[in-house]
C-alpha cells in the first residue's frame, strides 16, 4: 500500500491511544491526583494498549486476520470483542473509576474520536479500486461525520448524541466490513471485496483503533447513566 494509506492508518491506530493517554492524564490532575500519579496513569494506559497493538500488528503480519477463500474467518470480530472488553475492564480500575467520577472527564473522553477523521483512508482505498463502495462509503463517510462533529459535540455539551452517533458507526462498518468479504462470511457479493481490510496496514483501524474507540463510547454512556440516575436520587431525596 502506499506510503500515505500507512500514515493515515498510523494516525489512527496510534493517535486515537495517545489522545485517550492525556485525557487520562488531564482528568487524573482534575481529580486531585499529582504529577507524577497522573503521569503514571497515562503511561501505564499506552503502554498496554501499545501491546495490545503490538500483538495484532504481529498476528496480522503472520496473516492470522486474512480472510481466506472458502473457510469461515472468527478471528476479527473475536479481536474487536476482547479489545473492547480489555477498555472497559480497565474503566473499572480504581484510579480510573476515580477519573471517571468527574463528570468533565467524559468530555475528555471524546476528544480521541476526533482522529476518526483519518476514516478518509477507506475512500481512498476505494478510488484506488481496492475496497467496495458498500464498505468504503457507509465506514468512511461516518467516520469523518463523527471525527468532525466531535469538537462541537464537546463544546455544546452533546456528548451523548456523540456517543449514539458513533458507536451506530462503528458497528455497521464493522458488519459491512465482514459482509463483503470473503469466503462463506460474504453475503453481500462486491467486487473487490473488503479483504484488503483484513491485511495490514488497513486491519489495524477494526483492530486497534475501533475497538477502543467503541470502549470509549460505552464507558462514557455508561457513566452518563450513572450520573443521570444520582441525579434523580438527589432529587427524589431533596423533595
């Protein structure tokens, strides 16, 4: 792939972790932690999700994702599951639950889907006739839409509509994704298929990048309910 597909993928898989890496540390000094204990956070954070990139960039490369021609391909969404599932077990830590308490903290959160505009990369596979228009178009477009209205979703206190609008975007790109591929996972018959996806650099945006992308929007909905529900127990405590 060209130079600049890697670079668009790289901003992405390796942008989204950094931003969520100060946040954490922002949130963690508005919360009363210290430098060096919100620092420590922070790179505890990266670091772990580094691995865990790390570890699908090498599975991908030993060609572990590739969607073969005539077998079922369960490794993808089993990789997409258990990133998410890593996000949000790691929400639960104490000093993240900490962070998490300071209702500030879920704009902080949303700034990392910002970098969903490097969603582009798709409709650039796309001109270059190596991905289909019913994956590029739906999985790009979304993803720009959200990346572009996250600032102001974050300005005007609409972080929820930012949630709903982009997780709903993640999922279908994802569904899209495995439908037009290959093998007895394609239903939708395209041509190309989406099988470029399931090779790097591109894997590493459903691999790396969504997955905590997708953690993000369900901790902070999450907690959004959390704080919706003490809110009404105030209130019903106060009359």
């Amino acid at each position: 792939m060209p130079f600049s597909i890697w670079l668009l993928v790289l901003v992405g898989a390796l942008g989204i972790p950094a931003v969520t890496c100060a946040a954490l540390y922002r949130g963690a000094l508005v919360v009363g932690r210290s430098g060096p204990d919100a620092r420590r956070i922070a790179v505890l954070a990266g670091v772990a999700w580094a691995a865990w990139t790390a570890l699908i960039w090498a599975l991908a490369a030993a060609g572990l994702f590739h969607l073969p021609p005539t077998q079922p391909q369960p490794w993808i969404p089993v990789a997409v599951v258990l990133g998410v599932v890593i996000v949000v077990a790691a929400s639960r830590r104490p000093a993240a639950r900490a962070i998490l308490a300071d209702p500030g903290a879920l704009r902080l959160l949303a700034w990392p889907q910002v970098l969903r505009v490097v969603g582009v990369v798709f409709l650039i596979a796309m001109a270059m006739g190596r991905i289909p228009a019913a994956f590029a178009l739906p999985a790009g477009i979304g993803d720009i839409v959200t990346g572009l209205a996250a600032p102001f979703a974050i300005r005007s206190g609409r972080v929820l509509w930012l949630n709903i609008v982009g997780l709903l975007d993640l999922v279908v790109a994802l569904a899209l994704g495995l439908l037009t591929g290959v093998g007895q996972g394609q239903i939708l018959a395209v041509s190309p298929s989406s099988e470029l996806v399931s090779t790097l650099p591109l894997v590493l945006i459903p691999l790396a990048a969504v997955p905590l992308a997708i953690g993000l929007h369900l901790v902070s909905m999450t907690r959004m309910g959390a704080l919706a529900r003490e809110s009404r127990r105030r209130h019903v405590v106060a009359a």
